[in-house]
C-alpha cells in the first residue's frame, strides 16, 4: 500500500530533510518560488503551502524583497 502524500507535503518534508541534513544551511536562501515549482513540478499553491508550514514551523523566514532563508537555531526561538 502506498502512502499519498499532497504536493505542499511532500515539498515541506523534502526542505525540512535538507535543513535537518545541513544541506540548506541557517542563512542559506531557498530557491525561488519558480524554482521550487519547476523542481517539484507542481503549481504555485502547493508551494506556497508548503513555505507557510515551514515559516508556522520556524525554519525558514520570508524577507521583504530578498527571498526566504533557513533560520539558525537561535533566530529560531527569538
């Protein structure tokens, strides 16, 4: 039996593995939003959904006019 798993799922566990994996470091930039779609092959709303659960999760921050960014531990407890 597979286990389906929504496309903003599936794209917050892949980002939350590679923060987790050090792979994306606190500070690193995510890629855009059209990069993310592209690389998950899916459409702008699962994307989106995807960054809410991570930003209510405190990983990741938005910043206006630069992009979103993986938070360090300690930026993520202020």
């Amino acid at each position: 039996m597979s286990t389906y798993k929504p496309d903003y799922q599936r794209i917050a566990d892949d980002l939350r593995e590679q923060i987790a994996s050090q792979k994306l470091k606190p500070g690193d930039k995510l890629p855009s939003k059209r990069e993310l779609r592209e690389a998950y092959g899916t459409s702008a709303q699962p994307v989106d959904a995807a960054l809410f659960l991570l930003r209510a999760e405190g990983l990741i921050e938005g910043r206006q006019g630069k992009g979103t960014f993986v938070l360090g531990a300690r930026e993520q407890h202020e």
